[in-house]
C-alpha cells in the first residue's frame, strides 16, 4: 500500500491515482511524483517518509506556481531510465504515483 501522509485531501491537490504517462525508456533522468501539497508542511512529511525507503536515490520538494497559488510536488529522483524507476514503484508498492522527466 502507497505511504499515508496523514493530512487531509483538502491539502492533498494531486492524487496518487493518475494515469502514468508512457516515457521513453532511453530518457537519462526520471522521477517519481509521489504527491503535490498546497502546504509546504505536508510536503515535507511526505518527502521525510518516502526518503526512509532508500539512501540510492533523493527526495526533493519542487515549488510551482499554481492558480497564483504555490504547489509543492514531492519527488523521488535519480532514476535512469523509467523501467528502474517503476521496478522501485513496484518493489515499495507505491501505488498510482507518475513518471516525469527531469
């Protein structure tokens, strides 16, 4: 089962159930989008559980803009090609998280 942040969906604006977009799996830098917050506080709690899971790859915190709003996508990164990062999705049962390149 995918790790429960523990806040509310009111603060969880992208869920984990999205589709997975096909990539190439020749691309040199993947990662996992576990989750995106409006609140950089619930971030940092996804992001602190998920880079329990291993030292091989970096869990980061990316700030956009959204709606003049900032969004906060919480990535685990250091993948090299889309079959590694989906095998570390499977092997951690991370479920409906999505692939995007760097």
């Amino acid at each position: 089962t995918a790790i429960n942040s523990g806040y509310s969906a009111d603060n969880y604006i992208e869920t984990l159930d999205k589709f997975q977009p096909a990539l190439n799996s020749n691309s040199s830098k993947i990662s996992v989008q576990v989750g995106a917050f409006r609140k950089y506080a619930g971030a940092k709690v996804y992001a602190k559980r998920y880079s329990l899971l291993s030292d091989q790859y970096n869990v980061e915190i990316k700030q956009e803009m959204k709606d003049a709003q900032p969004l906060y996508k919480v990535r685990i990164e250091g993948f090299t090609s889309d079959k590694e990062a989906r095998e570390f999705m499977l092997r951690y049962s991370i479920d409906g998280a999505f692939l995007v390149r760097k």
